[in-house]
C-alpha cells in the first residue's frame, strides 16, 4: 500500500500538491484554532455562569427565607443579573422546597426536582458549581448548572440554577457560523494559493520550452532574464550560464570536428607526398633501377628529406597536443634578449640570403617564463618570416618593454598578410595558399603552436601589416605572474 500510495503521488502535478498540502495545513490550523476558540468560549460562558450563581446564591443565603419572595417582587432585593431562564429554590433540612422562583421566560419549561438534596448534600458540594440531572423526567445528563448554599437565618438551603442549554446553544451556533466561514477560508484559500503557485511556477513552462529548443538544435535559445535575487532570478541566470556553456562547448566541437577534418585532409595530403616518394626510390632500388653511386646517393638524401619533413609535421603535431593537454610550463629567469640572438643566429645559418637583426631599445631585465617554449614560438615565427622574405632583404626582432609587459616584433618585408586573413593563420593547418606553403615546406602548424605557448603564458599574439609591404606578428608577455 504505501508503495501504491507514493506511485500515485508521483504523477500528481507539483503545484497541485503544493495546493493539497497548504490547504490542508491551513485546515489543520483552522481546526486547531476554532477547537481552542470553542474551548475558550466555554470555559468563559461557564466561568459568568458560575459567578452569576455563586452571587446569586450568595446574596440568598443571607436573607429571611419567608420573606424572600415578597422582596424580589416588591424590589426591595437586589439580585444579580440572572439569565431570563434562572430558577431559585428555598429548600428545608430534609430537602423539600417551600419556595420557588421562577422567572416569567421559564415558567412553562420543565423544572429541577431537587428530591433528596437534603442539608448535608448541600454542605457537601462546599459551594461549587456542578453540572446534574434533576429534571423531572428522563433528559440529558447536565442540562442544568446548579450552586447550592446553607441559609444562615434559618435550617435549610437555597439552590440556584441555570439551564446550561443557553450555554450549549450559543457554542454549537459558534461552532456552525466559524465551521461555514472555515470553509469559506479554505475555498478562498485554496484558490488563492492555486493562483500563486500557478503565477509562481510558470517559469518553469519558459524552462521546459528552452529545453525542447535546445533539443531541437536552437542552442542559443535562452531564458528571459529576470532581475532580482528571487529563486526564479537565480535559476534562470545558473540555466543561462549552463547554457552559455553547452552552447559554446558545442561551437567548440563544431570548430574542433570542422579542424579535424582539415586535419585529416591535410595530413593525409602532406604525409602521401613524402611517402609517395620514399616508397617509389624504395620500389626503384629494390627493382634494380638504381645502380650508380650517384643516383642511389640522390634517392638516399630524398628519402631523408621526406622522412625529415614528415618527423617534423609528427612532432608539430604532438607538441600541439601536449599544449593542450597539459598546459605545463617550467618557468624560470631567462633574458629575452639572449633567446633572440640564439633565434637570430640560427635564421643566419638556415637562411643566408636574408639579413637577421636583434633589436632591444631598452635593456630587459630577465623574467620568469619557460625559456624552450618562448624560444620555440621566436623560433617559429621567424622561420615563418624567412621563409616568405625576398633575398636580400631583411627580418627583425624588436624587443620593446612597457611597464610590465615586454613585446617581441618580428618583421618581414614581403608579401604580407590581407586583413581579413590575419586572424585566421594562427589556426591549425590553415594556409592562405596551399601551394606556396608546400613549396615552402610549411605544415600550418608553426603559428598554432606559437599561440598555444603565448596564451599558455597569459600572453597574447596578433599579426598586422608591416608599413610598406610585409607582415609584423607580435607577441606581447607579461613580466610579473
């Protein structure tokens, strides 16, 4: 059963729980209270009730038993403010009444027979209201409220009494107008709280519905903003920025997907070449085609090229990856300026029909970074340079400090860089013209590492026009971390 009882309460709705559950916490409530009212309203009614009697009966007990009834009708005897309906008795030792009074609303009513409530019943209530049944005939139990006092003047007892029927009355009638008007506060509750919730949850249809658009592929689908720090505003700002997140996580593999693909076709295209060659100077060897010193000598250094080529783009590649994997770098001192003249001095060596220069305006104190990597971007970037610089002419490295930061220049002067591709080389095995880059041996993977390692460095890098032709990439690093 309580297995069923939970399946059931799992498909009800939230907001009609949360209306069950408040309007029956405020019904509990409304109980509580209107039980602790009708017992407060009765322990006062009978509270009046009993020191109307107790006075009553007090003032009694004092007077001339014989001459009680003509006082209170000539008004000589003043007597509390009884209910219409009392009933005051004089009653002898023995318990048999000589005198009764009756007031005018309560004489066709059944009396109190006070039969056998003799003198020492009388001392024995000690003056105490109490509930009984005297009636003359069967009734129910405790219709009347009664006290009873020993006369002073003469040997017997007065009783006063007060149906406590008046008292019943007027708590069921309360009981009935607070009953209806409980009811009417549920209702009026119940509605109240259903709106609210209805009001309150209607978020929650935004949510679901930027859910099914982010289902369908809508990815910049989002949540109204609202202002605030209300529950709703919180979670919509947390979804909006988990959104924000998903959506640039699936930009991200797009554009990594899309870079895998060119990958793929471009690593496939520069890795045939060089295995085209070294399989077709295997296949000639190994048929006899090559004999002469010679000409085995020459397939010998094209083999090596090619197998230099492809251990390059390998090693590009892997250095790419543990960029972006690990992101470690081993920082220590090291002067800029020296790192650029090692750069400067193996350009001359690889490259002597174009003139290498270091210049630094200002000296640079040395700074913590990771001496290998920036000497490979320096590196890279040169080589990058060199490779599209006319003879004769020259590439710089500048080295320039401002503040904190230190910016490396290197500059070319050859055929540049369009704008609108200039953000675009820093991309993995992106070129502007793929076959310039394989004449050239490029593999689109210099400047993609150089930016892994300046970014790496809380640094940035960027490529702008050189003034009268060419290309200035730019590399700017933080000295202080």
């Amino acid at each position: 059963m309580p297995g069923k009882f939970l399946q059931v309460w799992e498909r009800i709705s939230l907001r009609a729980k949360l209306t069950t559950l408040s309007v029956g916490l405020i019904g509990l409530l409304l109980s509580v209270s209107s039980a602790g009212t009708v017992a407060l309203l009765s322990t006062y009614l009978q509270r009046n009730t009993d020191t109307l009697l107790i006075a009553t009966a007090s003032t009694l007990a004092g007077e001339n038993p014989l001459q009680v009834q003509r006082r209170v009708a000539n008004g000589d005897l003043t007597l509390p403010a009884l209910p219409s309906d009392y009933y005051i008795a004089i009653l002898n030792a023995d318990g048999e009444q000589f005198i009764g009074l009756v007031s005018s609303a309560g004489n066709d009513r059944t009396l109190p027979n006070f039969q056998n409530f003799t003198l020492d019943v009388v001392l024995e209530t000690e003056g105490v209201p109490f509930d009984v049944d005297v009636t003359q005939e069967p009734g129910p139990r405790g219709e009347w409220r009664l006290v009873a006092l020993p006369l002073t003047r003469a040997n017997g007892s007065v009783v006063v009494a007060l149906p406590t029927s008046t008292n019943r009355q007027i708590i069921t009638e309360y009981g009935s107008i607070g009953g209806r008007f409980g009811v009417f506060l549920l209702v009026l509750s119940g509605l109240s709280i259903w709106l609210t919730i209805t009001s309150a949850l209607r978020p929650l249809r935004e949510v679901e519905r930027t859910a099914k658009s982010i289902k369908s592929g809508d990815f910049s689908s989002r949540l109204v903003a609202r202002h605030g720090k209300t529950e709703i505003g919180r979670l919509n700002r947390a979804l909006n920025s988990m959104l924000d997140s998903v959506e640039g996580a699936v930009r991200g593999k797009d554009k990594t997907l899309e870079q895998m693909r060119r990958f793929v076709s471009d690593a496939s295209h520069e890795l045939r070449t060089p295995l085209v060659t070294v399989r077709g100077y295997a296949e000639l060897y190994r048929m006899g085609a090559i004999k002469k010193p010679k000409d085995i000598a020459e397939a010998m250094d094209r083999i090596e090229s090619e197998a230099i080529r492809m251990s390059g783009l390998v090693e590009s590649l892997l250095t790419l990856t543990r960029m972006d994997e690990l992101q470690q770098l081993n920082l220590e001192k090291h002067d800029l300026a020296d790192l650029a003249e090692q750069v400067a001095k193996d350009a001359r060596v690889a490259n002597p029909a174009v003139e290498f220069k270091v210049m630094c305006q200002a000296p640079i104190e040395p700074f913590e970074m990771d001496g290998n990597r920036i000497k490979q971007v320096l590196t890279n970037l040169v080589a990058n340079a060199s490779r599209f610089a006319p003879e004769g002419s020259e590439v710089s490295i500048e080295l320039l400090k401002a503040e904190d930061k230190v910016q490396v220049n290197v500059v070319d002067h050859g055929e540049g860089i369009p704008e609108a591709l200039q953000e675009k080389v820093f991309d993995r095995f992106y070129r502007a013209d793929n076959s310039r880059n394989r004449e050239t041996g490029g593999s689109g993977l210099g400047l993609a590492i150089a930016r892994s390692i300046v970014n790496a460095h809380k640094g940035r890098i960027w490529v702008e026009a050189t003034p009268g032709g060419g290309a200035t990439f730019s590399v700017e690093l933080p000295m202080a971390r």
